[in-house]
C-alpha cells in the first residue's frame, strides 16, 4: 500500500475529520480514507451510463413528443443507411 500526502487541508476540514474519527473510533488517517472511499463510491453511482446511438436519438425524440411511429421510421432509415455502408471501404485520406 502507498502512502497520500494532502497538503493544503483547512483547519476546520481537519478538524471535522478528527471529531469524525473520534466517533467512529478510528484514527485519522483510517477516518480520511474511509471518507475518499464513500466519495468516490458516491461519485461513481451518480455517473451516467454512456448511451448507445439508438438510446441518444430516442432520447430526443422524446425530448420533442415524437415517439413511436415517428421513432420508428428514423431508426428504420438509419438501420437501412448503416448497413448500406458496411463493407463499404474507406476513402483513401491524403
């Protein structure tokens, strides 16, 4: 395990982790990475799954009330442009 020097710490945020500690009975350093811990569990539950392209043009659909029918017949179109260019070879970029 590696050691983390954080300098910089306000008295007060130095303070709150101690009385932190002292209430849980751990040691400062124990409280301060049980803090970095929940933190970026927290931070990694609220980040957002990435959106395939059909998620994406749903999604603006819906922004607009065009869903369904509507949805259907772009995505049709698109399905149809995709695979019209599959296998397609690429240019030649100079």
């Amino acid at each position: 395990m590696g050691d983390l020097p954080i300098r910089n710490i306000s008295d007060a945020m130095k303070r709150d982790i101690a009385e932190a500690a002292q209430r849980s009975g751990n040691s400062l350093s124990d409280e301060a990475e049980e803090l970095l811990r929940e933190a970026l569990q927290r931070k990694a539950e609220a980040k957002p799954e990435p959106m395939s392209a059909y998620e994406a043009i749903r999604a603006a659909f819906v922004s607009e009330n065009a869903v369904d029918d509507e949805i259907v017949a772009v995505m049709k179109e698109v399905e149809a442009a995709r695979k019209k260019d599959f296998g397609r070879p690429f240019e030649d970029i100079e």
